[in-house]
C-alpha cells in the first residue's frame, strides 16, 4: 500500500531508520533546556541516509548536536552552511559518516537532519539541545509547546523545502517525554493537553522542584503542550550569568549577560477604562486546511466556524467611534470595504452578514500580499490601526512576512492568533513581537473567543507611554544592549531585555531601571541576581535574528558584514542561525562503507491533510465534484444573543431575542414596566441573561456588556431597578441591579 503525501511516496512496507525520540525538559522559572535524543537504526540490507524536517519552537536557540555512533561521542562544529553543506557531501561520497542540521532560510522554526551513511545493522542516536523562553498566557500560566505535528506548508512559487507528512496513525516512530519544573516561587498547578503520569514534587528548602511524564502511547495527533502556573507570577526577574572562562573577554560569550524579566500587573482602575477609538483591521484566513476540525474530537466545529464566531463577538464589542475593516486572504486576498469604515449599525450590519458567508475556499496561504494592501492605506488621524491576524501559520516565507510587518511596527500595533495543532510558532510569534502587540494559540479543545477578547483588551488598554530602561553600573562597566528596545508593555505579557556587560564587573553590584508612563502612573523595577550559561544563548539567539531581519530587509541599504556577523556570532556562541549548520564527520577506522547509498525521508505528523498535495487547498471533492454536505453545529446561545445586540449597545424587543433567553415573545412583551421603552427592557433581559447563565464566558461578552450599560446610562432613565426587578422575576434568577454595572 502506498500512501501520497507531500509531493513524496511513502511506502508503508519500508523500514523507516528512525525508531524513537526521548525529550527531557528543564523548566526554571520561564526558561526552558529542551535535550531530544534520536534514535536511528537502518534495518535494510545497503546503506541509508536518513532526512528528517521536523519542528521546533520558532524562538528556540539550538545550542548543542552531537552523534554517538557505538560508543563513540561525536560534537558538531558551528559553520557556514553552505561549507557544512560541502563537508557532508564530500563526507558521503567517500564512504564515511556524517551527520547535518541546518536551519531553514525561510522559517526558523523548520529544521532538517540529515544522517548519512547508516550500514545495514548499525545504530546511532543524535542529541539535540535548545533553550527557549516560555510564553505567557492570558491566565498567567506559562506555556511550552514541543511541536509534534508539521503540517504541510503553503509554498509560494520557488520554496524549496519539502517535508514528508503521515497521518498520526502512521507515524513510524515513537515519543517519550519528561519535565522537571524548579523556580525559587512555588508552582500552584501544571496542565497539559496529553495525558500525564502523577505529578513528582522534589521540593527542596530553597527551590519548588516537580517532575512530570508524559503517558506511554502518545500518538502525534497533537502538539505536547506544558501550562505551568506560578504563584507571585507579577515578580520582575533581573539575571546576570558569567561568561565563560575559555571565551576571550570583550566577546558576547566572555562577558557577562543579563536578562531583565518584566510581567507588570496594571491597577485595576486603569483596566478597567477602554480607548473609544482605534482602526481595528482584521485579516482572516481562508485557504483550504481552515476547513479542519479544531479539535478531532468535535469534528463538526471547523477552524474557519470557530474564527467566524470569533469575528462575530469582536465586531459587536468594538467602541462606537472607531474604524474597521475585515480582510481574507488564500490564493488572493479580498476585503468588505475599500477602506476602513466609521463604526455604526449600518456597517456592522453589512459587515456581519459578510462574515457569515466566509469559507475556507480561496486555496492557498499568501498572507503577503494582503498585509502589502493593508499598509498601503493611509492611516486615520487620531484612529491608532490595531491588525488581528487569524492564520493555522502554514507558510514558509515566515522570515518575509515579519520582516514585513517589522518595517510598518511605527503604525500600527498587530496581534496574532495561531490556530490548530502545527501552527507556526515563529510566524505567529514574530507577528506579534515585530507587530508590538500579543501573540495567542489556540489547539485542542480550547475556545478561540476568550483569548481573542483578551487581546482586543489589549489592544483597548491605554497607552503605555516614555517607555525608557536606565542602566546604574560600577565605573568602568559598559554594557551593550542586545535585544530590540521594548516598544510596548501590556497587562498579561512579558517583556525581555538582554545586555552584554563589558569591563571590571568583578562581584560588583549594579541596577536597572525600567520606567514607563500609564495614564498618569511610574512603575520602577529595581532588579539584580546570578545564574549560568542558558542567558547567553539566549542573548544570543536574540542579536542574531535582529541581524537576520536586518540582512533581509528589501528596502534598507545592504550591509555585505551583516551576514559574516551573523555567521561570526553563530560560530562564536554555538547557536544555530540561518546561515550557518551543524556539523558532524565520523571517520571512524578509515574503512569506507560499502553499497550504494539509499534515501530515506522520515515522516512528521501532520495534523490535516490533503491526499495528494502538500499545499493547503479546499477539501477533497467527492460524488462526482460535488463537496460533501457538512452539517452546521446549532448556534451557541450566548453568540446567538450576541448576534442581535446592535452596534451602540441596545437589544431590540422582538422574537428573536425572546427565543434566545427561552421565553415566548408574548411572555416578553407582558411582563415588561408601563414605562419603560422596548429597547430598554430588552437591554436589561440580556444583561440580566448573561450576567445569570453565561458568568463562565465573562471574558468572551464583557466588552460588549459595558457598551450595553454605557447604552443605558445615556438614556437617563428613572426606572432601571423596577427593570431588573421585572427581568429577573421573568427570567427566573437572582442578580444584583449594581452587579450589572447599572
């Protein structure tokens, strides 16, 4: 049997050379050492050269590779990929061993290994090391995702990489998994989407220590995502890590590095005030795997019926005043208005009913020339452009993208949203990074809506301003910032800063001070403390992608140093970057290896595919090219409800707001006060509604709720409490009028 994947056949009777991969991660604080260990083993009767393109997290720092053949311990050297390239290959064709990583150019989170040269009957296990800092999320757990799933990637004309994808059912290798958690603050709880082996606390007196294992028998069908949730998680962070003794003084890993960690908590009564103006863009995709389930167990609520719904809530929750506009993009792209368009019932109205008829229908994923499009219009005075971007992130021209945003950061803010197993998490979070907004994923079971309503209280926060970081050093200690400065600071995200100190540091003390500006207030971090050699790699990680953007930026003067710097950096810390590979040659005893050299190209899980192609296209067609009939789920009541609401704020007293709170129109209309208009005691029913049987999705409907009381509180009226004395006799519960915000 054969099985068309990608653009290769896989054969389901070959032996595939890899057999298994062992992962231990070493979680302290919010850093994390990922060691994988991969286990080949060539079965056939002639030599193989395994491929293998797999993921990994899009801001990890690959940091050590080594081959152990029988009991022999190889490490590879850092070199210029095109040289590694040149050593394998000559390695190859004189009969020796060899072993390659390379980044790939166009998306940081795709690596290949190559392993060369396997005899018949010989095994080898390769070590893969990286660090990576977790991301938060928007209930304060942070999260670290090993991508098990690849999906196959949208490839615009002239991509180069091919990667071999298998359902999970036929993934021919198997995953082991193990964490251990240490932090000087207690961990209140770890969560994860796969099933785990009982927690193992191994507390000591001054670290919170935990150990966790993934169950046997996890079948690729999903990323291994890690939540963990850290009691005083509000704490900044300052850590300064040595340089290494045999590195030359002066040099990124000679010097000491620090790293500045800050998750600030707002007061909550600037929280709880919203901007009321904006240009709120939202770019949807709509190419072909949009149509996948989001979660295999509930096959019939798809990625695109999810980001539907999702627009839905973001559109009735946006501030009369504002300005939006919706665009999807697939093959091409298309938008509902010319240009952004004041915010009032007749837009919505239109733009609503647009949203309703999308469908994951416009082939493939350039997401390029849409974002081109949306730069190119003009922005509004005193309308400051927020982009939401809703992709599954299978493309490979992630580097172009960013780098595209990146040129346009100075004018607007964007906000991106990964969704499904496989998304891309370089794309989604250099999106968001470049974008000086906030990055969300969505997998499994979870519901898009709360975490977009997040960042849409984000993005309505009031500015942070007169963001400045004041370093206070010992005389004769310079230091050389490495990161990108810090443009934004929102409530729930973490910003990093990491520095280079060059000069007498010694056992010295020093500060930094970060202020900012919100709406009248100063927050000062005074930080400072030691720790080991993860900071460096990750500070270098950090230069080296700035320099990459930098290198790849069209329009900026091209620096022929920028790619030798690069390399330079790379070779210098250990860390991986696109331009340069690890490399390994084993020449053993000089005994070439006989037989002709066989190519095995080992599968990845792909969570969604399209039999016969590696490009996102729509579904499969059916009965003659007829699609499948799909069933529609039925509406969930609260966005049926939310659905009616209007764009100032009030509800219409009709039947179909009375078929959403379950009652009969007539059952409505007679219970309502003499005095009170119809639109008000229909507001006050939703209110009551929502604030009695939807507590469980406050997040998801408490913008569009404090428009509905704003609403209120303009019409000035005298009887509100006899209103809620009403609705909450007919309704059948028991709410406070002052719990409704009335």
């Amino acid at each position: 049997r054969h099985f068309c994947v990608g653009c290769l056949i896989y054969c389901e009777r070959k032996p595939f050379p890899l057999k298994s991969i062992e992962v231990e991660l070493e979680v302290r604080d919010h850093v994390a050492t990922v060691v994988s260990t991969l286990t080949y083993e060539n079965k056939e009767d002639k030599p193989v050269e395994a491929v293998f393109v797999f993921p990994l997290p899009g801001d990890a720092a690959v940091c050590h590779f080594s081959a152990k053949i029988g009991q022999t311990q190889i490490v590879a050297e850092v070199k210029e990929k095109q040289q590694a390239r040149e050593e394998y290959d000559d390695a190859l064709s004189s009969g020796q061993q060899a072993f390659l990583l390379e980044e790939s150019e166009q998306s940081p989170d795709i690596f290949t290994l190559s392993v060369g040269s396997l005899p018949p009957g010989e095994s080898a296990s390769i070590r893969l090391e990286y660090v990576t800092e977790l991301a938060v999320q928007a209930d304060d757990g942070l999260r670290f995702c090993l991508p098990a799933v690849l999906n196959p990637r949208y490839q615009p004309q002239g991509a180069s990489v091919q990667v071999t994808s298998v359902p999970a059912s036929l993934v021919p290798y198997s995953l082991s998994f193990s964490a251990r958690v240490s932090s000087p603050r207690p961990v209140s709880k770890v969560e994860s989407n796969c099933s785990l082996d009982p927690l193992q606390h191994l507390n000591t007196d001054v670290f919170c220590e935990l150990q966790v294992k993934l169950a046997a028998g996890h079948k690729f069908d999903r990323d291994v995502e890690l939540l963990i949730y850290y009691k005083d998680a509000h704490q900044p962070t300052a850590v300064v890590e040595a340089g290494q003794t045999t590195a030359k003084t002066g040099t990124l890993m000679g010097d000491p590095v620090v790293m500045l960690s800050l998750y600030p908590e707002f007061p909550q009564s600037v929280m709880s005030s919203v901007a009321s103006c904006g240009e709120f863009v939202f770019l949807l995709d709509r190419s072909g795997s949009m149509d996948c389930p989001t979660d295999d167990s509930m096959q019939e609520a798809t990625r695109i019926c999810s980001a539907r719904d999702t627009l839905l809530l973001l559109l009735k929750s946006l501030p009369m005043g504002c300005y939006f506009n919706i665009y999807s993009f697939g093959d091409t792209y298309e938008h509902i208005f010319p240009k952004s368009v004041e915010y009032c019932e007749k837009t919505l109205e239109e733009a609503v009913k647009k949203v309703e008829e999308m469908a994951a229908d416009l082939g493939g994923t350039e997401i390029l020339e849409s974002l081109k499009h949306i730069y190119s219009q003009p922005c509004i005075p005193n309308q400051p452009r927020q982009l939401f971007v809703f992709t599954d992130g299978e493309v490979f021209n992630t580097k172009e993208v960013i780098n595209l945003v990146k040129k346009n950061s100075g004018s607007h803010r964007c906000f991106s949203f990964g969704i499904g197993e496989g998304a891309s998490s370089a794309l989604i979070n250099g999106l968001a990074k470049e974008g000086g907004g906030h990055a969300q994923f969505i997998t499994g079971t979870d519901r898009m809506q709360p975490k977009v309503m997040q960042s849409l209280r984000f993005a309505l926060q009031p500015a942070v301003e007169d963001i400045s970081v004041t370093w206070d050093l010992p005389k004769g200690v310079s230091v050389t910032v490495l990161s990108p400065p810090i443009t934004a600071v929102f409530q729930g995200q973490r910003s990093l800063l990491y520095a280079q100190l060059t000069g007498q540091v010694g056992a010295s003390e020093g500060s930094v001070m970060v202020k900012y500006k919100m709406a009248g207030k100063l927050r000062l971090y005074l930080l400072l403390a030691p720790f080991r050699l993860t900071v460096h790699r990750l500070g270098a990680r950090t230069l080296i992608r700035s320099l990459e953007m930098e290198e790849k930026d069209d329009e900026a003067p091209q620096d022929e140093g920028v790619k030798e710097r690069v390399v330079e950096l790379s070779v210098q810390s250990g860390v991986s970057s696109s331009y340069t590979a690890f490399i390994v040659v084993n020449k053993g005893n000089g005994e070439p290896i006989e037989g002709p050299l066989v190519r095995r190209n080992i599968p990845t899980s792909s969570e969604c595919i399209f039999p016969g192609t590696n490009e996102k296209r729509k579904p499969v067609q059916f009965n003659g090219g007829a699609s499948p009939t799909i069933k529609k789920p039925p509406r969930d009541p609260l966005l049926q409800l939310v659905s009616l609401q209007k764009a100032s704020g009030y509800w219409l007293l009709d039947p179909a707001l009375a078929a959403a709170l379950g009652k009969t129109s007539k059952e409505v209309d007679k219970t309502k006060p003499p005095a009170v208009n119809q639109e008000m005691w229909a507001t006050v029913l939703a209110l009551i509604w929502l604030y009695s049987f939807k507590m469980d999705a406050k997040e998801e409907w408490e913008l569009l709720a404090m428009k509905a009381v704003s609403w209120l509180r303009a019409q000035n009226a005298p009887c509100v409490a006899e209103c809620v004395e009403a609705g909450k006799a007919l309704l059948g519960c028991e709410v406070q009028k002052d719990f409704l915000g009335l």
